[in-house]
C-alpha cells in the first residue's frame, strides 16, 4: 500500500461531486484528520445538514461530535460547529456515533455513544446514550443530557457499566411516523461467547432495535421514550470458523413497496446476511445470506459496512466490498487489505420471492489505487456512509479512507448497464 503525500491530488483520487470536509493537514496536526460515520439528512429548513465523528483519527482519544450544514443542495458546507467531546487527544472523555432525529416542529436531536471511562469491550462503543438538541436550526445547541437506556442480557451484569452500542445508519420512520432504527450490540465481555483468537473480528454483537416513541412532543431528552426489541429474538449469524460465536453488524435498512421492512448487515462469513419484517420492525425473520437472487449466488462481503439504500426510482442500491475478505493477499482478519474498492450492486423488489429484493451483478464505483492516507494510513473505502435523495438527484456520501468527506452522484446513466434478474 502507498502513503499519499499530496492532500489535492487524493481529494479528486475517487472523483467526487461533493466535497463536503477536507481535513487542515495530512500528519493529525490539525485534529481533524479522522472523519467518519457520515450522515447527512434533510434539515427542517429545507437545508442539508450532517453529523460525524471527528478526531485526529479512530480511537486516536479525540473522538468528537460535530455538525454542519449546507445552503446550496451540498455544493458548500459551514465549517463544523461541535456539539461534544474534546478537542484534542488526552483532552477528555470521547463522544462518537452520533445519529439524528428531527422532530414535526422541526427540534433537531443529534444522539450518540458518550463513553464515561469504563471499557467493555471498547472505550468508543461502551458507553451511555447521551443527547444535545437544537431549536434554531442548527446554530445554537444543548448541554449533553443522558437518556436512561435499557439494561439487558447482553450487558454487564453490574447495572453502573453501560451497554456496548452503535447506531450506524440515519434512523427511519415507522409506519405511525415514530423513528426507528437498528443498531449494533456488542456482548459484554462478562457475558460474550468466548472468543477463539485475539482478534477485535472476534468480539461478539448482535442486531437490535429501537423506537424513539415520542419525538414529535419534543420532550427534554431525559423524557424520550425508546422501546426496544426482544433480545430473546435478536439477529445473531455465526463466525465463519466459530458458528457458536454470533458476529451481526451494523444493519442497514429500508422499507419495501409492500411495506415490509429489509434488513442487511455486516458479518465474519466472508457474505452480507438479511432479514425481513413483516410487522413494522417488531419481529424479524431468521438472518440467511443475501443472494444475487432465490437460489442464486451470495454476495460477497468482508466485515465491513455494508449498506443498502432506496433510489428516487423505487429501486434500491447495495453499497459493498464484493470479495469475501481473502483479497490482495490478505486473510478476512486484516480489514485494512480488504474494503476497497467500493461496488455497487443495483435491487429491484420481487414480490413473490423469498429474498424479496434480487440483485445485479456489482459494479465498481470507486477506488482509491491502494493509497492510504493521514495518520493511521487508512485505506477502507466507501464505508459509514449515508444516502439522500433529493430533487431525483441520488447522493451517497461517504468517507473517503475516514479523512475526506464527499458526496457521489449515482446516476441512472451510470446505473444503466446493470441488470437485475427478472
């Protein structure tokens, strides 16, 4: 892998439509070179704004949450105000994994993982649930508040440790106009299935749900009611080498015509796994590989984000790496060797089918020629992304190698050649 030493020339190195960060420096001097878990969503105002994770990189110490927004359709973007977390490493208790939801009145909430000093398994996924809104569209912000979170067989027996979560994807809404959404649950170290190597792979998680009830009476964040999903019933998908061992991640999900719910997510079995819900969410299907079609082939994922979203078309795109980690020399175990380049696989809905969204075969949308960039020298590409579809203008954006923040258009022209099984 190659180390970029030209901050301009890897910008334009995917070709981007939107350049929505770009960090101050190449060697972490500036803080600001770790940027990630990217969502950007429509403001009440008729504005684009975005949340992220920004730090001089991942679990550099600096973990923050900050937000901008855009005026022009995401040509330009406010410099990023912070709405919590330190500025620099040592400088205090890290903030990450902020997510969004916006109330009927128009109360923006940004909720994420704010770690209070207690490690189980991570010091950047143990942590509370804490939340800061605004009521002016962004520019003025609260004081982080902790929303009570429930405690279940996943965590720590010792009810003062929190839970180990993530929510990686802007939330949805139900079908009664209530948000929702799915999220990562790292078992406990206390409680976990036993791991069979030292790898971080092999951290045990689940696929759980929540629904933020009461959003649109815009309650002080401490008042926000969440009803969770039976953990009895959460979405495990066993290791590839250990199936007792359940590694279920980072589930993306999006609403079909018949108003059924689909669900991907990330695994260690070398492919993307799905479930279905035909109640809203409520309950969901047993996780099995996703297929190009029923009876067709799986697509193939290494452990990494996966996402899928909806087109202004109806149709769907599925965001993925398509090698099953062992690529460019390398095991599923080394992440770094194996997320790139990023591919596109184009879904239509099948009505009648067991796997009610077939696939084409993937295309490739980007790729960065193998060059790593800032201080830690990532090189993952296309992951902890978001989607908008705005004006029939289809945008994902993403983080560039976790330091740039862009947007790319996908077109119907580029999607043309791609063809779903009839």
């Amino acid at each position: 892998m190659n180390i970029a030493t030209d901050i301009e020339v890897e910008l334009q190195r995917t070709k981007p439509d939107y350049v929505a960060y770009k960090p101050g420096s190449l060697d972490g001097s500036t803080y600001d070179t770790g940027n990630e878990h990217f969502l950007v969503f429509d403001g009440p105002d008729g504005s684009m704004m975005a949340v992220w994770t920004q730090s001089s990189y991942e679990n550099a110490g600096d973990h923050r949450m900050v937000f901008a927004r855009s005026d022009d359709e995401g040509v330009t973007w406010t410099k990023p105000i912070k709405l919590a977390g330190p500025d620099k490493p040592s400088g205090g208790i890290i903030s990450s994994w902020g997510f969004p939801l916006v109330s009927k009145s128009g109360r923006i909430y940004v909720i994420y993982n704010q770690t209070q000093g207690l490690v189980d398994p991570s010091h950047s996924m143990t942590g509370t649930m804490d939340c800061v809104y605004s009521d002016d569209m962004g520019k003025t912000w609260t004081s982080p508040v902790t929303i009570p979170m429930q405690h279940n067989r996943y965590d720590h027996p010792d009810p003062n440790v929190p839970a180990n979560w993530i929510v990686w994807q802007k939330p949805m809404l139900d079908l009664q106009g209530r948000w929702f959404t799915g999220f990562t649950h790292w078992v406990s170290r206390a409680r976990r299935t036993p791991p069979h190597n030292n790898s971080w792979t092999t951290m045990e998680a689940v696929v759980e749900f929540m629904r933020f009830e009461n959003i649109n009476d815009d309650p002080d964040p401490v008042d926000i009611e969440i009803s969770y999903s039976d953990p009895d019933r959460a979405l495990r998908v066993p290791h590839y080498t250990n199936p007792l061992l359940s590694i279920a991640q980072e589930p993306s999900i999006v609403r079909l015509p018949d108003d059924r719910l689909f669900c991907v997510m990330r695994t260690m079995s070398g492919y993307i796994w799905y479930s279905v819900s035909a109640d809203d969410g409520y309950t969901w299907s047993t996780p099995a590989p996703l297929l190009r079609r029923d009876k067709g082939d799986p697509i193939l994922e290494p452990l990494c984000c996966c996402p899928i979203y909806r087109l202004h078309d109806g149709r769907y795109v599925l965001l993925h790496h398509n090698n099953d980690g062992r690529v460019n020399g390398s095991e599923p175990e080394e992440t770094m060797k194996n997320r790139a380049p990023a591919f596109i696989a184009l879904g239509e809905f099948r009505p009648d089918a067991e796997q009610p969204i077939w696939f084409s075969e993937s295309k490739q949308l980007m790729h960065h020629d193998w060059y790593g960039i800032g201080p830690a020298g990532r090189a993952d590409l296309g992951v902890y992304s978001s989607f908008t579809n705005r004006n029939n203008n289809d945008v994902l954006w993403h983080p560039d190698r976790k330091f740039f923040l862009l947007g790319k258009r996908i077109t119907p022209e580029w999607l043309a050649d791609l063809h779903v099984p009839g």
